[in-house]
C-alpha cells in the first residue's frame, strides 16, 4: 500500500542530530542556535507575575493588545515605520510558524517560492507543504551577497515569493539599504510577494544597522517581515515571533495562524509587553554584547587552523577549514565531535547545491568559559 506520506525526503534535522551526539559525546555544543544566557531577570519576573495574575486562558488570536502595542512602538523606534498593530501585526509561535503561516497563505500548488541559499531549514518543507517548487538561488561564498542577476533570471510569472533573510543564518552577512532598493525595483513590475526573515534584527556588529525591508515603502506594500523574541531575551524556549505584513496580507496570514496554533502563550505575552514598556533601551545594547562574544570567539579560533571573516550579524561565524581537511563538510563535522568533542553545523545542511567550500557554522551565544573549552579542543 502506498501511504502518499507528506515529506518524505525530510529527516530529523542537522540541528538535533548534532545536539544530541553533542550530549552523548560529552562535546561542546556550538551547533544549535541557542545562547548559555538566562533571560533578563526583570522580564522572568514579570512573566512570573502574569501566572500568578491567572492570565493564563486563551490569548486573543492575533495577539495581547498590550503587546501588540508594544510592538508598534519598537517598530517606529528602530525602523521609523507607524504601523497599525491591530491590523498588521500577528504575534506567533517563534519566528518559525511565523514563516510557516506567510508561505501557506499566499503559496498555491505549482506556485515557485525563490529563496537565496545557503538558508534556514524550514522554508523549503513549508513551501513543499503548500504544493509549491522552491527554486534556489545561490549567494555567493565568501561575502554571500544577494547575486542579482542570477536572483533576476529566477524570476518568472511562476514566481509567488521571494524570502530573504537578514542577517542571514548561517553566513552572518547583511542585506544592505541599497540592495533592498536593488529588490524592490526587481520586483517592481512582478507580482511576486516578498518575505523577508529578520529574527536577527539587533545582532548587527561593528557599527552597522539593520535594514529592514519594510523602510522601502514598495517592499513593505508586498511583504511579509517576521521576527523573534526567542533570538533577542535569550529565550529560544519561549517560542514567541510576529509577523509584520498590510492589513489585506495579515488578514491571509491570521487565516492560516488561526489552525496552526490559534495563539500564543498569554502569560508570556503579556510579560513582554511589560518588559518592553518598561526597558525599550533594552535592544539597543545587544549588539555590543554579542559582538564582543563574535570578536572573543574569532580571536580564539586563531593557531586552530580554522580562518574566520568576522560575521557581520547574527549570532554565528563560519570557519573555513580547508587548511585541516579535504573531507566534505558532515564528515568533518562528525569527525570534530568523535575526536576534538566540539559541535557545529555544517554548511551544506542549508543547500540544496552545497557551495564550492569548507565552511562549518558555528553559535558563539555562549559564555567565555564554554567558547574557551571549545576553542582549546579545537587547537592542536
Ligand atoms: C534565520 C532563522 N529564521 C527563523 C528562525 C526561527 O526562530 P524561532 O526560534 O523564533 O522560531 C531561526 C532560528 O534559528 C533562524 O535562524
């Protein structure tokens, strides 16, 4: 009997692979993307205290109105857009359904998603979930910058979506303002939407900012633009993101979100929305503390054999080496947990056409001592 099973080519991914040979290996986990730090206690607190305040049934669907506001805030604070919360913003389970419900709402059988890889693992199985083809665009090693004529030959009247991601996982790199405007004027005479995966908005280093797609008025009309409050408070666990898209694009999105989770833990909604209110500074000094984290990490690596160009954002670095070995780059991988006991991920679990290069990912979120473990088993 066949039983037409969905997704049959997708295994566990690289990311609890890794985690767990990590655990049972007793290595250094640099693998996953999850930081050693605790969330900011005042923020605990106030989570805590919504338990206690029984805000603990059903969130309205779309998101806690004092969140929702909050969110408002941050967006006119760091991106200088006004929005209407109530109508464009949609808190989700993690930056991931986030993703997930933006390529269901708009993705219809036979329709082609483009997304520029090496990229985030979820996008390609939401797509073939849709019915829909991703098509892949690569960005070129070593910078991987957006390659506009070969993105403008992927684009068809097939094409549905667009997704990009900035700062990108897992090369660090950044879409600039004038890249943006490259997309907007490719995109300008198509019909192709637009979703754009910045969970890592305030991990930007060495004096850059992000740019966001919805500054360019045009792109914002299109797109769909999705966060994570996992990625900035330290609290992957917590599953919390939104998405940020025009009434009429919302309006599809909340359709979708309304069967995937419906909506989002309420006590931890509201401890947000607390927190924000009461530390709006609190984003604008992340980039100087994981920046120093990248520069630690990077200044470590040195005498391993591993060369490193500084990420520019997020809060991974990459690491040729192909001063060390010939072997592709999942040998390697596992061969660095057998032998040196030090986890990452590498590179071609984000292609489908792996890049021509050896480079492993890895997560330097993580306390000195634990970057200093690793960096010692990494050194002859
Ligand atoms: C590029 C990218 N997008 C989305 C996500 C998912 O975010 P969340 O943990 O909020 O679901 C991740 C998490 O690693 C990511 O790296």
């Amino acid at each position: 009997m066949s039983r037409r099973l969905k997704l049959p080519n997708v295994g566990t991914t690289i990311f609890t692979t890794m985690s767990r040979l990590a655990t049972e290996k007793g290595a250094v986990n640099l693998g996953q993307g999850f930081p050693d730090f605790e969330p900011p206690a005042e923020l605990l607190e106030r989570v805590a205290h919504h338990l206690r305040a029984r805000h603990n049934q059903y969130a309205p669907m779309a998101g806690v109105p004092a969140l929702l506001e909050q969110i408002g805030s941050k967006l006119a604070r760091f991106h200088g857009i006004t929005v209407e919360p109530q109508a464009e913003v949609t808190v989700t389970a993690g930056g991931t359904e986030a993703l997930f419900c933006a390529i269901q709402a708009v993705t219809h059988p036979g329709d082609e998603v483009v997304l520029l890889e090496p990229c985030f693992d979820s996008y390609a199985p939401a797509v073939e979930l849709a019915g829909g083809r991703s098509v892949r665009v690569p960005l070129t090693p070593p910078g991987f910058c957006i390659d506009f004529d070969r993105l403008a030959a992927a684009l068809t009247p097939r094409s549905r979506l667009l997704v990009v991601n900035t700062p990108h996982n897992p090369s660090g790199s950044l879409v600039t303002s004038e890249d943006w405007q490259r997309l907007s004027v490719l995109l300008e005479r198509t019909d192709t939407l637009l979703l754009s995966d910045e969970v890592y908005e305030h991990l930007v280093y060495d004096g850059r900012r992000h740019a966001s797609a919805l500054a360019i008025p045009a792109l914002r009309a299109r797109a769909f633009v999705v966060f994570s409050f996992g990625k900035v408070f330290n609290a992957t666990g917590w599953k919390v993101g939104y998405c940020v898209a025009p009434p009429e694009l919302s309006e599809a999105f909340r359709r979708v979100h309304q069967f995937v989770t419906f909506s989002v833990s309420t006590p931890v909604q509201h401890g947000i929305a607390d927190y924000l209110g009461l530390h709006p500074e609190f984003f604008a000094e992340l980039a100087a503390f994981y920046q120093a984290r990248r520069d630690r990490f990077v200044e470590l690596l040195q005498g391993s054999g591993f060369t490193a160009r500084p990420s520019e954002g997020t809060y991974f670095q990459l690491a040729d080496y192909s001063a060390l070995s010939e072997a592709p780059d999942v040998d390697f991988c596992l061969e660095l947990i057998e032998t040196h006991g030090v986890a990452a991920i590498p590179v071609s679990h984000f292609c489908e056409q792996p890049p021509d290069c050896r480079l492993l990912r890895f997560c330097f979120a993580k306390s000195d001592h634990t970057l200093e473990l690793a960096a010692a088993r990494l050194r002859p």
